[in-house]
C-alpha cells in the first residue's frame, strides 16, 4: 500500500474540487500513468442527477484525451465523506475495464476508506462485455 500512499493523497486534495450540492458526498480520484503523470478528477453532480460524472471518470477520460498513447498503471479513489471503502459504481468499473482492453493491460484500483484494498480490473469486472467476442 506505501506505493500508492502519494496516488490516494493526490486523489483525497481532488476530492476539495468536488461539486455535490445534491448528495454532500465528495470523492477524488487520481491516475497514474505510465509516463509518471498523475491526473485527478472530482465527482461533478448536475440536477438533472443521470447527468452527473464520477471523480474516476472525470480522472480516466481526461487522462486518455490529454495522453492517448499512456497505458494507465492505477487509479486510486478517495472520499473525505466516508470512512467506508470507496469502490467504483458499475459504470465506472465498466469505463476502467474499456480502458484496460484498449491498453492491453490490467491496472490497479485502489479503494480507501478505514483500510485500503488494491483490485485489478478484471478483479473489478469479472466476464465483462467485449465488443466482438
């Protein structure tokens, strides 16, 4: 867990920049990409509440937009809001697993809460869809 200490404190100062008048729960996420970048994101709510986009999809969107080429290596989630582990909603975790089938690659999902826990995301998405199978 020390090596995504720095991943999961970048990811709990992104969670400041949270915007959630609607559910007071704010989150951060923070990726870590194989060029050493480090790109966070903040969950965005919107009143017309299906249109609200999580911290980890704010993180991996603008991560893949900005760096198309970076393999993503992990994601850490925090939540000042919680002490309960924070795990990825079935849309997040669909996104992370696209992103881990263009790649290639697995990466690493590291929760927090009271403790840490690290999955893959194939841990994350078991038998998940892929076009073309």
């Amino acid at each position: 867990m020390e090596r995504y200490k720095y991943l999961l404190e970048a990811a709990r100062t992104a969670a400041e920049a949270a915007y959630c008048p609607y559910s007071k729960f704010r989150v951060g996420a923070a990726v870590l990409l194989d060029n050493d970048v480090v790109i966070t994101g903040s969950n965005q709510e919107n009143a017309s509440y299906s249109l609200t986009i999580c911290a980890e999809r704010v993180a991996l969107n603008y991560a893949k937009s900005q760096y198309p080429t970076a393999n993503v290596l992990a994601i850490a989630i925090a939540s000042p809001s919680t002490e309960k582990l924070v795990s990825p909603c079935g849309a997040c975790r669909t996104v992370m697993t696209e992103v881990a089938m263009r790649q290639g690659i697995d990466f690493t999902v590291v929760m927090s809460g009271s403790e840490i826990v690290t999955k893959t995301t194939s841990e994350l998405m078991p038998l998940a869809f892929e076009l073309g199978r």
